[in-house]
C-alpha cells in the first residue's frame, strides 16, 4: 500500500508542483549551504591554525614559550641535566615584511641547524646526502658566527649527546645558511613571487632593513607549510642579530625520553627555569587558539541557522498547503482503506525526499560559497584575534553528514503539523464538499497563538535576566529564540487586525483589486501568516545586527576619539597584524622628542601574555602622559586621581572585558607570571577598549620597563606643540627615522579611519549571512503566492469571465505580496529592536566583553519598509503573471 501510494499519488503530485517543490528545494538548499560555508570557514580556520602549529612543533613534545618578551638563552644551560630532557632545540621566530611583495608578511624561523633535524625535517628543491655526525652544537653568539666556520661547530658537544636514540646530520644546501645574510624560503612563497636560489629577499623589521640571500629553497612539506607557505628559516644566530634579539630566544622546543611522562618532564622543568616562562604541550597552542576565537565561531555558527529557521517556515507553508489542496484526494484515500499511519508517511515521505535534494544541493553549494565565507572569517580573524594565513578548505565527513541531517531533519519536522493535519481528514466531511474557503482557522486559533506568544515572551525576557548576571552567551541566545517564537506566534493576530484596519484604505486606492486582496489574505490567515513570520524572522535578524553594528560603531568611534587624542602616532605597517612581534626601538622616542614642534611624546606597548589557560593583552603607557593629554575612558572615578595613585603605588588598570571574564573589580589584585617572578599587582581602574576581546592589563611605562625588563614601543603618539603644522612635523619625523611604506607615521585621524575600517571588516560577514536568510524569506513569498493561485484557479477563472482583466489580477496578487511584506516588516522592525537589546546587553557582552551604548535610529528603521515593500512586489510578479495567464477553460474546470 505504502509503495502504491508513493507511485500513484506522491510522484504525481511532485509533477504537478514542480515550480513550488522547486522553491521549497532552493530555501532548504539555501539555508544547508550558510550553515556548510559557516562550517567549512570555522574548520578552515582552525586546522590552518593546528596545521601550521603542529608543523612547526615537529617531533617537540614540550615547548618553553617566552611569549613576545622572549626567552633568556641561559636557559639552555638550565635545561642541561633536567630528568627526561633528551634535546632542547632553541628558535628565534619573527614576522618581517617582504620589501619586494607590496607588504607581505613572512613568518621566519631562526635554527639551530645541528639540533633542527632531530626536532623538524626541511626537504630541500635539490637532492641532498645526508652526513651523519656525532655531536651538535650549542647555542652560540652572533658575533662568532661570521667567523666560525662549519667544522668548528662540529667540535661542541650538543645538549644530553650521549643519549643514542638520536643523531645529528646536515643537509648540504642548509648549511650555507651559517653564511650571514643567509634564508631559505618555501617552494610555494619562492613560486609566487618568481623568486630562485642566489635571489636577494629584502626583509623589514624593527626599523631595519635588510637584504638577505636565498640559498635554499625548501619543499612545502612539513614547517614549510605554516603561515599557508610564507615560511622561511635561517641561522639561530644570524636570525638574533637581524631581529634585534641579541641573547634572546622566542621559545625552546624540547624532545622528552619516553622513560618520562611528558607531565613529569614539564615539572623537572618548571623547577629550573623563571616561574615567568611558560612550558607546556605544543597541542595546548592549539586548544589556546580554540578558546580565543571561539566567541566568534559561535555568534557565525547561530547566525547560519537564521537561513534554516527561515527555510523551515518556508517547507511548512508549501507543505501545509499541498495538504489543503488535496483534501478531496487524501480524503478519498482514506474512503478505499488508507489508515492515518500511511497517510502520516506519505506527507513525510514527500518532505524527506524535498530535504534529501535540498540538502545534497546545499552541501555543493555550501562548498563553492566557502570560499568567500572563508575569506571573510579569515580577514576578520586576523584583524582581531592573530595573523593567519588561510588558503585551504577542510571539508570533513562529518560536516557533510551534519549538514544532510539538519537539511532532512528540519525539513521532515516542519512537515509533521501537516502531516498530522493530513491524516486527521474526515472522508464523509470533505467529501463532494471542498470549500475553497477550507484554509480558514476560527478566531480562537488566534487567542491561542496569542496566549503562546505571551508565554514565549515571558520565557525570553526570564533568559534575557539570566544573561544579564552570567559570562555564558547561552542565555542570550536562548532569549532571542524565544523572542522570535513569541513574535512568530503574534504573526496571526497581528496580520488579522492589520488588514482589517487598512483594507477600507487599500480598497479604496486600488478598487475591486484591492478589495479581492484583503478578502484573500483573510480567508488564507494561517497560510500568509507562516510566510509573513518567515520574513520578520530574517528582518528581525538583520534589523538587528544593523542595530547592534551601528550602536557598537559609535561607541567604538566614541572611543577612539577619547583614546586616540595624539597629533601623530609613529608604529609599523606590521603591527596591525595580529600576533606579531614587531616594535620601535626605545631611541625613536628620543630622536621625535627633539624635533621642533614636539610638545611631548606617549609610549605604548602591547603583548600577548599567558593568564592561566588563556592569553590577555599586557599594555603600558606613560601616566603622567596620560593625565596631562588624556587618551583613557574609565568607567567610574577622577581619571587624574586613578593614575597618579596607580603610577606611585605600581598598580594596573584593567579592561572591562578583563573585569568580566575573570571576575576581576576595583580594589582587586590580578597576579601575572612576570619575567621577574609571580607577582600581584593591586587594580585601580577598570576603562573602557575596544581593541580585542581578550582582557588588557596597563600599567606605567617605568613598571613595564623595570618587571618586564625591555624597553620597546609598539606605537608612539606624538602630541604637538601649539600653532605647530602638522605636516612639518610629520615631514620631518620621517626625516629623521627613515619613514617608509614599512615605518608609518599617521595623523591621528588616520589611525581613527584604519580602527574603523577594521571595525567595518568585521561584521561584514554578519550582513552577508543575513542578506542570504532574506533570500530565502522573500522566495517564501513567491511560493506562498505561487500556491495561492493554484488554490484560487477557479476563483480567478470565473472573475476573468465576468469582465476581469489581466492587469486587475496581476494587482491583486501584487497587493497581496505587498501586504504580506509590509505586515512582515513591521513586526521584523519590533522584533529586531527587541533582539538587538538581547545582542548588545548579553550577547556581545558576555561573548566578547564589551559594554555597547545602545543606539536606536527610528528614522533608518522606518526607511527600511520601501525596500522591503519593493522587494516583496518584485517577489509577487511571478505569481502574479501566473494568475494572469490562467485560461479560462482550465481554471472553470479546475478541481
């Protein structure tokens, strides 16, 4: 029976309704392929992360990172006879730019060569021989390097050297790297820019220059693959000299004997080294990553399953009315024996094989949409969070498999009320007496729906409270799922009372076509209603991200002009690329300060250091700058009083997302892990940044210099005398620093310009998820219409016959979408600004830390109803035509 049913009654049906299974396929196809691009993009990411992590990590088991203050090279000597330390393999790492590649970054490796093959293997173009050796070399100076030649190095003992299991070699081409000036780059970097062996690469760094020869190319395989082949290594010593870090290491990689557990080591080795440093597992590098990009991945991934919300709506409106429109058939059925189990399947047998398409179509286009998706993520993480080079998708089978089953699950679940509606019909009623009026629901449906919605909004402003006093977003997307469900269940009632109020108006404008409009959408509630909802849904998405991007976009601008008050701010083109080490030397300060026109400078550093399991932001400026310029924007308190006491006391001041994440407030004593030992330092003011999520902590400039012990600048703010021009000044800064497209000196204005394009960038992909998500509501409309004439084929036939004209029809239809799209409209406007109070006090708040002042601009939100209402008549042309078309002998025998 459940086969007869399927080849005499379901495949025909599909025939028939083609054109309206076909749209029910391109919302289902639409909203699996957001949620496959969102996926692909966040797992691209990621493994472009782990990848070039574990790639760089090779063999280590163990890592002694210094963080961007670096990592004394006494510490080797310490790490000699640590239980379990078979190999310490110390690295110089920096991130210069290409002089010849337009500002391309490169991620440099400086090596020990002797120790680096027992740690990670380079393959080089050429064959090489391996030649096997006793002993390696320790860590050695710069300035012997030149003048020491390979075979002198040979003579040092390596680090534990009689352990057998490893030995030393050397690959021929690799050696001439003891030569100074000498790198290796990846094949991919050397393809890209038509670079060979004996080329000359000009590297930027620290207010250098320097050009070095290649003497090697290395394969993409292994380290070379990190930063997506923007890799090269050098020389540890020669790399120490040419990245301005003399004695200094960026981390140590350590091989463990298997006679220990890695845990074990790790404690051996935090006993002989400053509590400052921070060893641990390469792996946890990655799950660090994991966590700090994590809020992000999570706001993109809720946003994807705003297109399949939305297609859900539209898969049970098509549904819904396939079901109306087959009651004398389904009713029939069940006269020659057809149970309510068999009519239940077959309406979910149809919605499974609309799923199993719509998906299996989404996957294939989720994947070539990746590609931009994965661009946007990409360009967004590297501006916030850290540098990365993503340029390969990772499509696994598990997302191919979650994807199917959202598509088919979704789909086969919005089909169940008309299943159970399907299976519920009385053949003796329906029989010989279908009604075109049968999609009618009583009045008390209404109240229904509308004691939900009030249930719905109690539920939702219940989580909204809960999100308020918690640091999980779960809350806030918990209340505006409700809120949306509350919204959805008023849809009915609203659009009822609607056009009842403006149909005397639109009747009056529009005359008999009109009036047929109105009687429709009345007659038709439940059905306008579910495509109505699906439309506020996507409205209400996106009105209230514009909301929340536009509040947040002039608190940000708010900010920076408190914050960035210099003339002038001097830094490098590599800094605002995230994670890198780039920085001034402590003399520019001196060398702008004695420029005419230079009233006073303001130093600031910023470096990413450990706080537990997670990473924060270390700041410092001058206070006494601070309190004479201004350029900080406390929450509470007399800004000259916080910084005068915290500078005489060596106290710090702390982020508000600082305060949030961690628990931390005024009066409080945050304890970090310094290069001069654990120590507590006392809060005494908590302001406002907005240039991570991550938790800053700023202290004085003499602090830092005096804990930390170094004294770099990452960006120097200049603060003019009066009547000085600006342009001189900027002039003769470069002047006297040989100012480049690699060293920046900027108005104030301009850095104000880059925060905000950063800014814009950011939630680009946001308004792109969206915008797709309205796709799909607005093809609900098409269907919704599509399947209302089909209802109405007899109704329009017989209006045609007794003096109709096509133009009249069309307009009905038009004024039927319109009103739908204005009905939609102004519910998407209310429950957009409801959802935007849940996204700005919880949501952003709780995922990112950041307090947003909230920023409402009516006249935009009423604007935004003439697109809508264009877009929603555009939509109903389709239909419209349609119903113009229908002949009159056809639509008089319809049914």
């Amino acid at each position: 029976m459940t086969l007869n049913l399927f080849r005499y009654f379901t495949l025909p049906h599909f025939y028939r309704e083609k054109g309206n299974n076909l749209l029910t396929i391109t919302g289902i196809c639409l909203g699996v392929a957001v949620f496959v691009a969102i996926e692909i993009a966040n797992q691209s990411t990621l493994a472009s992360f782990k990848k070039s992590f574990d790639s760089i990590a090779g063999k280590s088991t163990i890592q002694i990172d210094g963080g961007e203050t670096g990592v004394h090279e006494g510490v080797m000597t310490a790490l000699m006879d640590v239980p379990g330390v078979i190999l310490a393999a110390p690295v110089v790492q920096a991130y210069p730019m290409i002089g010849e590649t337009g500002g391309e970054i490169i991620l440099v490796q400086g090596v020990d060569l002797l120790r680096e093959d027992k740690v990670r293997e380079y393959k080089t173009e050429k064959d090489y021989k391996r030649d096997s050796v006793d002993n390696a070399k320790p860590l050695h100076s710069p300035k012997q390097t030149a003048e020491r030649s390979l075979e002198e190095k040979q003579d040092h003992t390596s680090l534990n050297s009689d352990d057998s299991k490893l030995s030393a070699s050397g690959d021929t081409q690799l050696k001439g790297l003891i030569d100074p000036d000498t790198i290796a780059i990846s094949r991919s970097f050397a393809q890209r820019n038509g670079l060979k062996t004996g080329d000359s690469l000009m590297l930027k760094y620290n207010q250098s220059e320097r050009e070095m020869v290649i003497k090697a190319i290395l394969e993409d395989e292994g380290p070379a693959l990190a930063m997506g082949g923007n890799f090269a290594i050098m020389d540890i010593a020669n790399a120490q000299e040419a990245f301005d870090k003399i004695g200094y290491l960026d981390r140590i990689d350590i091989v463990s004997s298997s006679d220990f557990s890695v845990e074990e080591v790790i404690r051996n080795i935090k006993t002989r080294i400053s509590p400052g440093l921070d060893v641990k597992r390469p792996e946890m590098r990655n799950r660090q990553i994991e966590n700090i990009i994590a809020s992000f991945q999570i706001n993109l991934r809720i946003l994807s399953y705003i297109a399949i919300l939305v297609g859900i709506f539209l898969i049970y409106n098509t549904l819904g009315a396939s079901v109306e429109k087959r009651r004398q058939e389904v009713a029939i059925l069940r006269s020659l024996g057809a149970s309510k189990a068999q009519i239940y399947g077959m309406i979910l047998q149809e919605a499974t094989i609309l799923g199993l398409i719509g998906s299996s179509i989404g996957v294939a286009l989720g994947l070539a949409l990746a590609k931009s998706a994965l661009s946007l993520v990409s360009r967004t993480v590297t501006s916030i969070y850290l540098l990365t080079a993503v340029n390969e998708i990772t499509l696994t089978r598990g997302t191919v498999a979650l994807s199917m089953f959202i598509g088919i699950a979704c789909t086969v679940l919005s089909s169940f009320i008309p299943a159970r509606r399907a299976s519920r019909i009385r053949p003796h009623i329906v029989i010989g007496m279908y009604a075109s009026n049968s999609e009618n629901r009583p009045t008390a449906s209404l109240w229904r729906y509308g004691f939900l919605s009030i249930l719905f909004f109690i539920v939702a402003v219940t989580f909204y409270r809960a999100g308020m006093s918690r640091s999980n977003p779960a809350s806030g997307y918990a209340a505006a799922l409700f809120t949306i469900l509350g919204f959805t269940c008023i849809t009915p009632g609203f659009t009822n009372a609607l056009v009842r109020l403006l149909g005397p108006v639109i009747e009056r404008i529009f005359g008999i076509p009109g009036k047929f409009s109105i009687q429709n959408i009345l007659r038709s509630i439940s059905r306008v209603s579910v495509t109505t909802a699906a439309l506020m849904a996507s409205l209400a998405m996106l009105i209230s991200i514009a909301i929340m991007v536009e509040s947040f976009r002039e608190t940000v601008y708010m900010w920076t002009v408190q914050t960035l008050k210099a003339d002038l701010y001097i830094t490098t083109t590599i800094r605002f690329a995230r994670g890198t080490d780039d920085r001034l030397r402590a003399q520019v300060r001196d060398i702008v300060e004695g420029i005419k026109g230079v009233a006073q400078t303001g130093p600031y550093r910023f470096i990413n250091i450990n706080y537990g399991e997670s990473k924060i932001g270390l700041a410092s400026n001058d206070f006494e700058v601070f309190k004479k310029q201004g350029g900080i924007w406390f929450k509470s308190g007399d800004v000259q009083k916080i910084l005068e006491e915290a500078r005489a006391k060596d106290g710090v001041l702390i982020s508000e997302n600082m305060e949030l994440k961690y628990g931390l407030k005024h009066g409080d004593s945050v304890t970090l892990d310094t290069p001069s030992g654990i120590m507590s330092f006392l809060i005494y003011g908590i302001y406002y940044d907005y240039s991570n999520d991550l938790g800053v902590v700023l202290m004085d400039t003499g602090l830092y210099k005096r804990v930390w012990k170094e004294d770099y600048i990452s960006t120097l703010g200049v603060f003019l005398e009066k009547g000085a021009g600006i342009e001189d000044v900027a002039s003769n800064i470069k002047k006297a620093l040989g100012a480049s497209d690699y060293l920046l000196v900027m108005r104030g204005q301009e850095l104000r310009d880059r925060a905000m394009s950063t800014f814009r960038q950011t939630f680009l992909i946001f308004f792109a998820l969206e915008i797709i998500a309205m796709l799909v509501a607005l093809l609900g409309i098409t269907n919704s219409l599509m399947i209302s004439v089909m209802h109405r084929q007899r109704e329009i036939a017989v209006l045609r016959s007794i003096g109709a004209t096509k133009g009249q029809i069309q307009r009905m239809i038009v004024i039927e979408a319109a009103t739908m799209g204005l009905t939609g409209n102004i519910l998407g406007i209310f429950a957009g600004v409801s959802v935007s109070l849940i996204m700005i006090f919880v949501i952003t708040r709780q995922s990112f830390g950041w307090s947003i002042k909230y920023n409402l601009h009516l006249p935009n939100l009423v604007m935004s109803i003439g697109p809508v209402l264009l877009v929603s008549v555009l939509a109903g042309y389709i239909p419209a035509r349609k119903a113009a078309g229908i002949p009159l002998a056809e639509g008089l025998r319809y049914e």
